[in-house]
C-alpha cells in the first residue's frame, strides 16, 4: 500500500501545473475469440489506474507509472482513443465514472476487455 501511495504521489507532482484525474477500475469484464471458441469472462482488473491529464493543451491516457500515453487522440475532456497500434477508447463522464475499452492478442487469441471505475480529480 505504501508503494501505490508513494508512486500517486510521485505521479501526481508530474502533473501538478495540469488538469489530471486518477481513475481507478472497479469492475472489468471481456470477450476472447481464438480458433472457433468465443466466450466471455469476468477479470479483475483492481491493479489497473490510469491517470488522465491534460499536457499542454492536448489531453491523454497512461496507465499510472508509465510515461507513454496509451490514448493520445482525444477529441475532448471526455473522449479519447489511440493515434495508432492500439485498438480502444477511454470515456470520463461529468460525474467521474469512466469506461475504458481496449484490444489485446497475438497470434492465437483476441481479446476485448472493458472496464469501470471512477476518476477523482488530482
């Protein structure tokens, strides 16, 4: 626990002059396909924060303790997706409930995960 705080904490004086929001999942779910099997699963996803922010004028998405962004094209506050090479889209509504989907996979699997939590302003 003290590691998370003290990595929100290191995050958060990165991002002290920018409109930033932390936004961490609460519930997360998905649906794989590979070879003819598709099904749905339910994962946890309670170890995936974001942080959200505003870098000069331009808002984007990255998972809390890496730098580069995961979506870099956000057409508002409330709507980004990734430029390229990553397939998905993260929503933060007014009331600080947020969506992220997003496409994982290789050779033998796709995956389609989606998850809900809620931002809070930092």
């Amino acid at each position: 626990m003290a590691r998370i705080i003290a990595l929100i904490l290191l995050t958060v004086s990165n991002f002290a002059y920018a409109e930033s929001y932390l936004c961490i999942a609460e519930a997360g779910a998905g649906v794989e396909h590979g070879g003819k099997a598709i099904y749905a699963a339910v994962y946890d996803v309670s170890d995936k924060k974001y942080i959200q922010t505003n870098e000069g004028g331009k808002w984007v998405v990255k998972e809390l303790g890496n730098e580069t962004p995961i979506f870099d094209k956000c057409s508002t506050s409330s709507f980004c997706e990734r430029k390229e090479m990553y397939g998905g889209t993260f929503i933060r509504s007014s009331d600080g409930v947020f969506t992220i989907v997003w496409l994982a996979g290789n050779n033998v699997t796709v995956t389609m995960y989606v998850a809900k939590g809620r931002c809070s302003k930092i």
